[in-house]
C-alpha cells in the first residue's frame, strides 16, 4: 500500500512518472501503423480460442474502437533519436463491453489485481489519505499540488459547494457513481471513485476508451487474462508512449508531449482529437503537432457472450505521425553547453580577476551558433537548463516559488527572453548610419568623454577621458560611445528603429520554428507604451547605443551577426530541417534558407565598413592571446549593458567566422557575468576543430578557457570537420 499511498500524496502526472516504472517491452524496428497492428495480434489469440466455444455462442457485440496513431520522432542532424516511443502495456477499458450495472465491480477487481502488484494508475483527484487517521481517514491535497480554484472545481463537478469537507466529497463520489457503501470499504469507496471521476473527466464512452493503467507488468496482465470474464470491457493493449531520450540535451527546444486538458479538447475536438490523447506542450512538441501527430484509427470488433472476439474489421486506418530533423547536432550542442557552463562557473570561482568595480555573481547565460549561409540553427544553449524527465515536477516546484529555481531553469534564454543588448548593438546603429548615408566610412566624429549637444541631456561616453576622433571603424573597435550618440541623433528614431527591425528582425518574431519572444526596438509608440510619455531625442540616442527600451534574444543577437556577415541579407533561422515519414526512410519535405530581408545591393561599402570595424577588434584580440594560433581573422562586438546603474551588468558578444568566408554567427549573453567574448575561442573550437579542452585545476574548476596550440596538454592536434 505504501506505493499507492505515495501515489496519491505526490500525484502530479502520470505520463511523467511513468517512464520510472519498470520497462517491459522492446522498441519495434518498423512502427508504422504498429498500434493498430498490436492490437490485432492480441485479439488474435483470442480469435483463435474463440473457435471452440463457436456452438455456445448465442449473442453477440458489436463496437468500434479508437486505435492511437504513433507520435512521429524528433532527430538531431545526424539522426540520433532523440524523441521517440517505447512500446508499453496498457490496462484499457471499452464502453461497448462493459455492462452498465458492473462498473464498479470491475473497476474494483482490475484495482485488486494493481494493487496486489504495486502498480500505479491514473487518478487525479485532490483527496488523499490523511497520515493522522484520528482527524478522519482522508485529507483534501494542499498547494501547490493543488490550487484553490482546482479544488473548488472538483466540487462544483461533484455538485457540491466551495465549502464541502472531505467526507462530503467522498459521499458524493459514492452518491454519483452509485458505489455500493455496504460492499465496499471508504478506502475502495474513495480508489473507485476516483477512477470513476476520470473516466468522466475523459469522456469515457462507447467512442472514447479508457486507459486504466500504462506501462503494466507481466505479472498484471496475466491476472488480467486470468480474470476476462469477470472483468468484462477490460482489455491489454500494446501502445507506444513517449520517450525522451538524452533528456538533459537540449530539453527547451524539443518539448514534451501533455495529457490533453478540457480547455484544449474544447478548441481541438473537431480536429479529431479525443481527451485521451496527449499534444505538444511546448518547444517542437508543441509548434509541430500536426506534423508529428499522426491519424488515429477506428477498428469494429464482435465478441460473443463469452467475451471472445469473433472478428475485427478495420474501418479507418491508423496512420504513423511524420518524424522532424533537427539542424542541431547532439553532439556539438553538449559542448555547447559544456563551454557555457565552465565558463559561468569560472567566472564564479575567480572573482578576483573582475574589470570594474562592482562584481557581481554570473546566474544564467545563453549561446546561440547559427549557419550564417543559410540561417540553420547549429546550437542553441542555455544556463541553467533541465532534465526533459523532471520538467513537470520542476513545473511545480517553479510555480510555487521554491528557491532553487530562483534563475528559472525552464526559461529557453535563447528565444525566450529579451535582454538588452549595450554596446554590441553598436553594429545595428553604425549600419544604419552608413546605410541611411549620415556618415561615410571615414566620417570623423570627435569624442572628448561627452556628448554636450543638448543643453538638457550630457550622458558621458564611458572613456570620460575622451576616444579623440573616431570613424566608423574605430569606432566599434574603441566601443566610443559619442559616436553611435551623434550617428543616432543624426539618423533619428524613424531611421534608426526601421533598420533595426525591418533589416536586422529586432522586436520581431524571427519565426525560428519554436514560440519564441519577439523582443522590441525603441520607437515611440513603445515609450507611449511602457512610460506613457513621448520619446525624447535622449531615448534615441541611448538607443543608438543599445540602451533604452532595446531588447533583443540571443537569438536576435546571433541573427544580426548573420546579416552583417551576409553583407546584408538576413536569413530566417530555423532549427527543422526536414520532414520524413516515421522510420526516416522517406523525405517528405526539406526546409529551404528563406531571406527575410536583403539590403546587400549598393550597400556593399556600409557593410564593408561594419564587418572591418569587428575585425579590428577580433585582431586586437589575436594580440592579446585568447585567439591566437586559430587562423582567419575574426569578427566581432562586445557589450556590457547596464542592468542596474552601477551596480549588475550583462555581459553580451555578438560576431561571425571567419572573417573573410563566414561560416558561423554566434551571440553569447551571460547575466550577471563578464568576459563573454572570451568563449569565442571555445565556439570555433568545438564547431571546426571538434576540440575543446579547458585547463583545470583539482578541483575541476576551468583556470583557463583555452589551451594554445602548442600547449603540450593539448592531447590531439586539431583538424578541421566536415560540419
Ligand atoms: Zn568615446
């Protein structure tokens, strides 16, 4: 009993906890139409039994039945299955085969047989046994398994009010489903009820089967087969669920399926869902569901009095859903994620090595590495990130405020989130100021540490000393801000916002395949928005320098590294890149790089202009080691955005490589963090190189993020890959 009473104290969700339980069956190679086909070989051996009792045989039932259709998979780029299913056992029960007035007598035997077998199944109600048997046998669940309006719904279900007790609940649980008070015992009053109120809850009826348990030993579905004839309507199947596999690599993009909930089923019932299926629920799961879902079957079966199958006729096939590709390989996104994390922890353990003078803790960061030729995701990390198994109980727990989760692991950084983008938006403005012709190549603006042309409004450049005179190139190698003040101010917000996100995507949803936030530009509508006043010529040029309202996801930041790289045609970045049938076999669709904006044409000298100034700072760098020995030259803009004045900064990079045939644009945000630049090094690495080794120290800290090429600790000599 202990099982089933920590079942229901920490019920949270049945899939998820599912996959713990002791795994039976092997996966199937082919798996196309493979429910459907389960189901017959079962019926099957009970066709073939059936045959002798043919001449007792006096009436008989006809039903059909819904027959699931198997999820499509979701591989990386070189077709490792990352989610896929897992053939399971499965506890049904069909309307058609079960007498009216014997429900909860079955019902009561199939929860004997679980019981006895320490078997979990589905049952979600709010009441739960209560550890101190002097105050009543039972106890409402309490926040934040269970939140006041959900127990107040579970009432009103019942037809009770907000007010009812327990005891009120478990009466009316009996009342409603006519369970037998003398026959069964409040506990078995309570378990029945339960699995009575989902079956409602799940339109159990003679279109809709039930799914009593999943994932069922071979000891239960013996008993099972034992008991068929007292267990009338009950049935075991053999059906997929899903699986994840590597559940730690990248979780936030591929999603997860859910039980379909009412407010779902209620949008999606004339789409030919039922609420037993499961949907996406967010990441790929989600933005693919019609892809990968599959169409569900109905097949049409007689028994006899006896329970005995006579026929099964197929009268809608089952159709596999179809399986995605990803643009990501596994591989390149664990050291991704590896570099990412090394670094945020460096950061952390030599705060000694800090540049200003507020040093603040590194919480979470993100890297984004696109194709910068055809916009194709290659990687796309996020800190701290989650195991794809713990995401419902990690739901829970966020949503409670519990304090691990303090820097919201669920959170996908890379899409999801908006952060300023400070001085690497310096390559946005300068475009523009070429573009728009406010300033040549050469232009000279003079910096002497502030920008005094309004007599109301003299923010400093952050060199108060004074950068002296600055084109447009040394502007972006100094960070001068004076600069990108007096570019913005000549451009205006109207030219200024409209680069920004007509070519750049800036504040809009770059339509990456996922639900992603579209970030926002300053413009005036949104200082009416957010401040309720109209933009001052102050908001724009804060702007021009990447303050203001500016905001951008990693994801942005990678893409106008790609644009700037592609002299100015912007590619849509996507992280799918192809549709198969189920088993991979055949390619049904293969996604093609998509230009969403090309300024290229007679702006060759603006964007010229731009990718020299990232060179120079790319080559200064060289010079102070944490690119040398990598050949090419680099690309790149740093930023150190203002969170809280004077006291928390982000840390961003923004840049491509090689310089002079770009292959890869990347951004690295780090909240909290500096130095994001110097993971450049392990990027490019890791992506042409299949190389990273950081030094460590004894206690597996990173002292180093780079080992030089002729460090003899470097233990294999790097060769470019074939990516
Ligand atoms: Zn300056």
């Amino acid at each position: 009993m202990t099982k089933i009473r920590d079942f229901f104290s920490g019920a949270t969700n049945f899939i998820g906890r599912i996959s713990h339980i002791i795994r039976i069956s092997a996966l199937i190679a082919v798996m196309l139409a493979l429910a459907f086909m389960c189901v017959i070989r079962l019926l099957q051996i009970q066709v073939v039994d059936a045959g002798k009792y043919t001449h007792h045989r006096t009436q008989t039932f006809t039903a059909e039945q819904m027959v699931p259709a198997v999820r499509g998979q979701i591989f990386d780029s070189h077709g490792r299955k990352l989610n896929t299913n897992q053939i399971v056992y499965k506890a049904i029960v069909q309307r058609a085969f079960l007498p009216f007035d014997e429900e909860n007598d079955v019902i009561a035997g199939v929860l004997h047989i679980l019981m006895k077998h320490d078997h979990e199944w589905l049952d979600e109600i709010p009441i739960t046994i209560n550890p101190n048997h002097e105050t009543g046998l039972f106890q409402f669940k309490n926040a934040p398994d269970v939140s006041e309006d959900e127990l107040a719904h579970f009432k009103s279900k019942l037809g009770l009010n907000y007010d009812a007790t327990v005891e009120n609940c478990i009466k009316a649980l009996a009342d409603n489903y006519r369970i037998d008070t003398d026959k069964y015992d409040e506990q078995m009053i309570r378990y029945i009820g339960g699995v009575r109120y989902e079956m409602e809850l799940k339109d159990f009826s003679f279109k809709n089967r039930y799914v009593f348990a999943e994932d069922i030993s071979m000891d239960v579905i013996i008993e099972l087969k034992e008991k068929a004839l007292l267990l009338k309507g009950v049935d075991v199947v053999e059906e997929p669920i899903r699986l994840y596999n590597d559940p730690t690599v990248m979780p936030y993009l591929r999603g997860r399926i859910n039980a379909i909930n009412e407010q779902q089923y209620a949008e999606l019932k004339d789409s030919g869902y039922s609420l037993n299926d499961s949907i996406g629920f967010f990441g790929l799961e989600e933005s693919f569901e019609p892809v990968l879902k599959g169409e569900h079957g109905i097949i049409e079966m007689t028994r006899d009095a006896s329970w005995e199958t006579i026929s099964v006729k197929v009268t809608q096939e089952v159709k596999a859903g179809n399986s995605i590709k990803l643009t990501i390989d596994s591989d390149f996104q664990r050291t991704l994620d590896e570099i990412l994390a090394n670094h945020i922890n460096w950061h952390n353990y030599t705060n000694g090595t800090r540049l200003r003078k507020v040093h603040t803790k590194a919480t979470a960061g993100s890297i984004v590495v696109l194709e910068v030729k055809t916009g194709r995701i290659l990687g796309m990390s996020n800190y701290p990130s989650y195991n794809l198994d713990d995401y419902v109980d990690l739901m829970i727990a966020d949503a409670a405020g519990d304090s691990p989760f303090e820097y919201k692991p669920l959170l996908n950084r890379s899409t999801g989130h908006g952060y300023r983008p400070g001085s690497s938006f310096k390559t946005v403005t300068g475009t523009a100021g070429l573009i728009h012709g406010v300033v040549e190549r050469g232009s000279a603006v003079s910096c002497g540490g502030q920008y005094r042309i309004y007599s109301d409004f003299q923010p400093y450049c952050w060199n108060r000393g004074g950068h002296g005179a600055m084109n447009s190139l040394t502007a972006l190698l100094h960070s001068c801000n004076v600069y990108y003040y007096d570019v913005g101010r000549r451009l205006g917000i109207e030219r200024l916002s409209g680069t920004a996100i007509d070519l750049f995507g800036v504040g809009t949803d770059l339509n990456c395949d996922i639900k992603m936030y579209p970030g926002r530009m300053t413009t005036p509508e949104i200082m009416e928005e957010l401040m309720s006043r109209p933009l001052w010529e102050g908001d724009t040029i804060q702007a021009a320098i990447g303050q203001s309202e500016n905001q951008l996801t990693p994801l942005h930041m990678a893409t106008v590294a790609m644009t700037i790289a592609n002299g100015g045609i912007r590619y849509r970045p996507y992280l799918v890149d192809s549709v198969w049938d189920y088993e991979m076999n055949t390619l049904i669709n293969e996604t093609q790089p998509q230009i969403i904006a090309d300024m290229s044409e007679g702006n060759e000298a603006a964007f010229q202009a731009v990718q020299d100034g990232m060179r120079m700072l790319g080559n200064r760098d060289i010079g102070a080691g944490m690119l040398r020995g990598l050949p090419g030259l680099f690309a790149y803009k740093t930023g150190t955005p203002e969170i809280i004045k004077d006291q928390l900064y982000d840390s961003t990079v923004l840049g491509y490589y090689p310089y002079d045939d770009p292959q890869i644009a990347y951004a690295v945000v780090l909240e909290g963090g500096e130095y994001s630049s110097w993971v450049i090094r392990n990027i490019i690495d890791a992506y042409f190189y299949d190389c990273y080794e950081p030094a460590m120290n004894a206690d597996g800290n990173v002292t180093t993020h780079w080992l030089s090429w002729s460090s003899p600790a470097r233990t294999r000599q790097p060769k470019a890959i074939e990516r």
